[in-house]
C-alpha cells in the first residue's frame, strides 16, 4: 500500500493538538488509525485524569481534525466497554455499561467521534496478542518455560484476537475504500476462557505446564473485568465482507512466527 506514514510518538502525540495538526497539513491523510490508549487496566483505577486525557481526548482530538481535513478515522475500542454480565453474544446496539475507569474513558472516547468525524469506523476488539510487545500469549510462554504448574482465571469468558487479524480489517476497509461507517465489533471467531486460553497455547508450543482453573475471586485486581465479552461478529463481515479466522488457528500462526 503506497503512502503510508508511521509518525513517531513525538511528532503524533494526540495530546498535542497543534502538532497533530501539523502533521494532518504536511501529509493530508485520507485515513488515520488510531491505536493510542491508556491500556493499563488496572493503574488507570488510580490514573483516571490521565487514562481519560489519552482515551478520550486524544480520540477527540484525532476526530476533530479528520473532521475538518475529510479524513477517514479509524478508532479502535474494546470489549471493556461493557458489564460483561450477561450470556449471549453482545452486538453493536447492546448497552455499554463498563465497569472499570479504562472501559469508561474508552466509551467516551468512541462517543466524541461521530458528531466531529462523519467519515469514521470505531472497531471494538478484544483479548489482543500478538508476537510483538507484551500480551497474555508472550507472558504464558515466559511463564511456561520457567514454571511446571500456572493457576489461571476460568471465569472469565471472551474470544483472544491476534492483532494482525484486526490489522488485515483495517487494511481491508481502506483497500475497498468502504464508506459504511459507523460501529463494529471484531474478534477472532470462537469462545474460551482465560485457562482454556493458556491451555492451548502449551498445547500448541508442547509445553508440559499443568494450568489449575481459578475463579476470579482467587486473583483480585484494582480493576473489575467483564465476566462475559464474546461479541458477535455479524455486522462486520456483512457489511464490511471480511472473513475472520477462528482464534485457535491465528494462535497457531502466531506461535508458528514466534518460534
């Protein structure tokens, strides 16, 4: 794909409006990404000015400007944004009731999008991994090479996403130049646990780690997460015609690239 530019943090920091609107007269972007967030779950709990400045303003900030350039925004989300209570699929139209500082500030920042950025796709994904910067798949590899026995949270249900899946569906809707705007949820395919999660990635690596199943309550955090988060992919690959592998095969792909 010709034009593309990875500005650095310094010269694309969405706290900085001034900057970010020096870099939208240099290159006029007819798309931005944004995948700048305050992802410390639990810190953002004593953080909440700064989770909220960076997931919320930064996002306004971005919005703003492709609304005045006609640029295209593409926001990235997460499942946090909801209770996680119930047992069903969650779609679009469900309601948005986090339960934790970092699914609140992440609400807000999808609610600032569409009245400054008409041109806009607002992704909500879950579970990310990938064989780059840290995540629970990287951490679990670590751990399973120094460790015989790990206990893992099996009460919390939801579907893993490689980021380089979520990375072909961005790429997808700027190569089909789509314009059905708005709202969508994007997972792999398919429904685990955190410990069935864990237990396939020794699978899959031939690890010999025994994983104990635990209940949330036996691992507290600053931050309450969603028991439940599976979402329902219907929306994205009908109006957007992406095909979306089950999270058992990326997990392979990416354990195949990180060996």
């Amino acid at each position: 794909m010709q034009g593309l530019v990875f500005p650095p943090e310094f010269q694309a920091n969405i706290l900085d409006p001034a900057g970010l609107r020096s870099l939208f007269e240099q290159h006029r972007p007819a798309y931005v990404i944004n995948c700048a967030a305050y992802t410390a779950v639990d810190k953002a709990e004593d953080e909440v000015d700064i989770a909220r400045k960076v997931n919320r303003d930064g996002a306004e900030n971005l919005a703003r400007l492709c609304g005045e350039f006609g640029t295209t925004l593409l926001q990235i989300s997460t499942d946090f944004v909801f209770a996680g209570s119930g047992n069903q699929p969650l779609v679009e139209t469900d309601e948005a009731a986090p339960i934790s500082v970092y699914g609140l500030t992440k609400l807000e920042g999808e609610q600032v999008v569409p009245a400054l950025a008409s041109q806009h796709f607002i992704l909500r994904t879950s579970w990310l991994y990938s064989e780059f910067a840290g995540n629970f798949v990287k951490t679990m590899l670590k751990l399973g090479r120094e460790r015989d026995e790990l206990r893992v949270i099996w009460d919390q249900v939801g579907t893993p996403t490689y980021a380089i899946d979520l990375a072909g569906c961005l790429l997808h809707i700027i190569e089909t130049q789509s314009t059905a705007y708005g709202l969508y949820h994007y997972s792999n395919e398919g429904v685990t646990s955190w410990y069935d999660f864990a237990t396939a990635i020794f699978e899959l690596s031939h690890l010999p780690v025994k994983t104990v199943p635990i209940r949330t309550s036996e691992y507290p955090t600053k931050a309450t997460r969603p028991p439940y988060s599976v979402m329902d992919k219907t929306k994205v690959k009908q109006a957007l015609g992406v095909s979306i592998p089950h999270w058992r095969t990326s997990l392979q792909t990416c354990l195949g690239r990180l060996e």
